[in-house]
C-alpha cells in the first residue's frame, strides 16, 4: 500500500516534507528570501511601496529619470567593490578615481586627443593605479585599508592640483543648438517651418548624457561582472580566497594575481562612472567632500546587498539591489520634503535597519535550512 504518512506524523508536523511544501499565500515569499539577495529585495520592495502610498509623484515617470542618478553610479562603483571585498580587502580609492578620471578626460581631451580614446586613457590611468594598490597589498602585504586611504587622500589631493580649484566644462558635453525642419499643419495646408532644438552630441548621449545610458550601463556591468563572479574561474578563484587564502594558495591559486586583478576591476568602474557622471553634468567639480560621500555609499550598497565585510561571499547583482535601496531612500525622502538637515539621519537610521532586516532574515533561513 502506497499511502502517505498518516496525519500527526513527524513527518507531516515539523519534518522536511511539511518544510519544503510552503502554503500558497507565504510560496512568493518563501521564494524571495530563499535567494541571498532574497532579504533585501523585500526591504527594497516594502520602502518603495511606502514612499508610493504617502508621495503622489513616485510611482510617475519623470520620477523614474530623476531616481536613476541616484543608483545606477552607486551600482557600478559598487560592482567593482564586491570582487575587492568578496576578497576580504576594501578599496577606499575609489572615490579618488572617481574624482579625478574626469579631470583626466578633460586634460587629454583639451591636448587635441579625440574623446573615445581620452575615456580609454583615463580609465587605463585609473586601472595602473589599482594595479599599484593592489600590489602593495598582495605583494607587499600593506593592509588594504590603509594602502587604499593613502591613495584617497593621494589622487584627492592631486586632482586639486591639476584643477587648480576650479571646476570645468566636460568635453562633448555641451548642449548643441541645430535646425531642423519640422512639418506643421496650417489651416489645412502643411508646412515646412525650420525650429532651433537642442541636442547632444552622440557621445554624450552614450557616455552618461542620455536619459537611460547610465542605467544601461549599469545593467551591462552588472550582468557580465555577476556572470564572471558565478561561471568563470576568476569568479570561483576569488571566492576561495576569500574564503581561506591559504587554502586557495596550496590548491594552486594565483592568490596575488586575482588580489592585483580584482583591485584593478575595482578602480576601472570607479574611473567609469567619474567619467559618466561628468559627461550627465556637464561639468566636474574637484570636490573631494562628494567624492567621499559616494565612496561609503557605494561600499554601503554592496554590505547592504549581502557582501560580507570578513569576506568569503557577495553578489553583483546584491549591490545592484542595495543601490536601488539608497537611491529610492533617497529619492523618497527628497519628495517627502524632508529637511536636509535630517536626510543623513533617516538615512543613517534606515540602512541600520536594512542591515538589521537582512541579517536576521539570513539566520532564520539558514535555521530553516539546517533543520
């Protein structure tokens, strides 16, 4: 006889079988936290929802376009971040070369250089010194922290040099007045009458001046780092040691090649968005206070998306959800007409609470599991 276990059973009451099979109404999410990313999402999801419910404006799209700049520079720089961290390092330089990779396309773009190659030129600036960053700390054995501080305050301090203090227009940025014809409908009869409109060059509209291209970019990097991080040997090589250094090493782990290589990554992205950034403004100011700003917002983005400080562990595509998180935060208190004077605070208050959201939804899932 082929019956099931007979009700009251262990096997029914608190076994695996009454575990696996969630009632219809908690399946979604039981799904959802299920994931790594699982907590956060639902933190994100239930945020949103309360900014929707007391703001009329943030469910329209106008809001959506003004909402993109502040997460999609916050999920590339902290894209980068999470193969620095995944390691157990952590790169504060980022916020340098975000400062000053703009200033570089800006200096090789005015010395006649055409502005694709200038972008190439100053993101291989920014990866030589992550190349230099992460040599002092898998070579030399400086700890990250203090190598990548004294490179914040470094490349801060000579990106004000350079500058002179002062800000600059970005190069192929600048709005363009055209003429174009326009066919009109005139008492019936239709005419052709030239208009003067507006435009951007086509490297601005695909180096951070359109509407959705930093968001794209977002996207693209996002997807091909979390690819590399799953699939790829360099994804599994830093896991492992992250994980244990020495037993990544004695497996035949190049522990010092993926150390270089990851801090590298990490100061190409930030270098990358310095440069989408300047082209969406239009200008760059050497400002080293909103440099440090994004720097410990990209590195909150990735801790609140599941990247574990200690190391061992992180996801792309986690940070790319944090991000949302602060951006829509963010977003939700600039609309609710908070002051500024009490932004930092709610902020503050409401990436502990995240964290406290995150942390315990990750006990209980992994008593869920073990059980």
């Amino acid at each position: 006889m082929t019956g099931g276990p007979a009700p009251g059973s262990p096997a029914t009451a608190e076994g695996p079988g009454a575990r696996s099979h969630p009632s219809e109404t908690n399946g979604l999410l039981a799904r959802i936290l299920s994931l790594r990313e699982g907590s956060i999402i639902v933190v994100t999801l239930v945020t949103a929802i309360y900014f929707a419910i007391n703001t009329s404006t943030f469910l329209t799209g106008s809001n959506f376009k003004s909402l993109l700049p502040y997460f999609a520079p916050l999920a590339i720089l902290a894209a980068g971040e999470v193969f620095v961290m995944i390691l157990g390092e952590i790169d504060l330089s980022i916020g340098a070369m975000y400062l000053i990779a703009p200033f570089i396309f800006y200096k090789l773009s005015t010395a006649g250089i055409p502005l694709v190659p200038c972008v190439i030129l100053a993101l291989l600036c920014c990866m030589v010194v992550g190349f230099v960053n992460g040599f002092f700390v898998a070579v030399v054995g400086i700890s990250s922290f203090v190598t990548t501080l004294g490179m914040l305050f470094t490349f801060e301090g000579l990106t004000l040099i350079i500058s002179h203090g002062a800000p600059v227009n970005t190069p192929g940025a600048q709005i363009q007045q055209v003429q174009v014809k326009v066919d009109h409908v005139i008492n019936g009869h239709h005419v052709v009458l030239t208009e003067t409109v507006n435009k951007i060059s086509t490297f601005a509209h695909v180096f951070g001046g359109g509407t959705y291209s930093e968001l794209i970019w977002a996207l693209v990097i996002v997807i091909v780092l979390q690819v590399t991080l799953s699939f790829s040997r360099w994804g599994l090589y830093t896991v492992a040691i992250g994980s244990n250094k020495l037993g990544a090493a004695e497996a035949g782990v190049g522990v010092r090649l993926v150390t270089v290589r990851n801090f590298i990554l990490c100061a190409l992205t930030a270098g990358m968005v310095g440069v989408l950034e300047a082209v969406r403004a239009g200008s760059v100011q050497p400002d080293p206070a909103g440099a440090n700003e994004i720097l410990f917002f990209a590195i909150a983005s990735a801790v609140i998306g599941g990247t574990l400080l200690a190391g061992g562990s992180g996801t792309v595509i986690g940070a790319l959800i944090g991000a949302l998180f602060l951006g829509v935060l963010q977003d939700g208190l600039i609309l609710q007409g908070v002051n500024a004077n009490y932004k930092l605070f709610y902020l503050g208050l409401a990436i502990i609470v995240a964290m406290t959201v995150n942390v315990y939804v990750q006990r209980v899932r992994r008593g869920y599991r073990s059980g």
